[in-house]
C-alpha cells in the first residue's frame, strides 16, 4: 500500500486475477491444493501472461505499474523487464525480506481476517520458498531490498527504489 501511495501507481495483484480468470469473485476459496488447480503449472502460466497483458495496456496509457506476485521464476520476471524495455517504462524489483516468524504471523492473521485474496498458507509459503530462483546478477542490479525486520533501513531503501525508477528504464 505504501509503494501505491508513494509511486502513484495502479497495482496488479496476482492472486486477484488468477480468481478472475477462473470466474471466482477476489476472496472466494477456490479449494486448490498447492501445485494444483488454480495453482497448477498451467493455471499459473495464464495467470502470469494475465499480468503481463494488464501491464502492456496500463503501461500504455501512461500509468505507473506495480505488478504484485511472487515472481519465482526468472522467466516470468524477465518478461515483464522485456516489456519495461518496449515500452520505455522504469522498471524495478522491490524484494521484501521478512524472519520467518514474521512470515508465518502475516500468514495467520491474513487467515484470520479473512479479507485478503491470498489463499497462501504454511505449506504454500514452504512450497514457494523452496520453487523460488534466486535472483541473477543482472536482476540484482534493478533490485531494492525492503528487510521487514529493520525499520531503519525501510527510508534508505525507499530512497533506492525512487532513484532507480527516475533513473533508468530498464
């Protein structure tokens, strides 16, 4: 929310469309297990050319873009750098670190709670961290770390994310 009221930009959330794609309303459950149904390598793949299709036209129109999803594998985020680079549009990674322990609490209230379209629970949070790609050096350099545990570091990194904006388009 924070990056959406400092950059003025619209957000794409992957777990919102990923439902809309298969006709479900944003906090409805869709009983997928994790690597399956609407989380399956295919419904995953939709999803993801889903995003990419919503940033082209936003993009388009002038509008700043935060595509929010997890983003594990370095195909799915070179895409979107490929269509920053098109279309002339800063591009960024903000990678957000939290502890575990603050992991799994996020986790828990957001089930709690109820409004959230996440549907990511402990398993899926282990099923993630182990399918994630880590970064390749030419990510790195387009990266700003946000670490969840540091309050002193989130104005530095802020500062690093809006100069890497206002400074490059790639």
């Amino acid at each position: 929310q924070q990056a959406l009221e400092r950059l003025g930009a619209i957000r794409i959330r992957s777990d919102v469309e990923r439902k809309r794609l298969h006709g479900l309303a944003p906090l409805a459950a869709s009983s997928s297990q994790p690597g399956a149904g609407l989380y399956g390598a295919d419904a995953t793949r939709l999803t993801y050319a889903r995003l990419l299709e919503l940033a082209r036209d936003l993009l388009g129109a002038g509008y700043s873009v935060i595509v929010d999803a997890a983003f594990l594998k370095r195909d799915e985020r070179a895409q979107l750098r490929q269509l920053a680079r098109q279309l002339d549009a800063p591009f960024a990674i903000a990678s957000v670190r939290a502890s575990e322990a603050t992991l799994h609490a996020r986790i828990g209230q957001r089930q709690r709670s109820g409004t959230d379209a996440s549907e990511a629970d402990l398993a899926v949070l282990e099923l993630l961290q182990e399918k994630q790609e880590p970064l390749s050096s030419a990510e790195e350099s387009c990266t700003v770390m946000f670490d969840n545990e540091s309050a002193g570091f989130a104005a530095a990194a802020w500062q690093a994310l809006e100069r890497l904006l206002h400074s490059s388009t790639t």
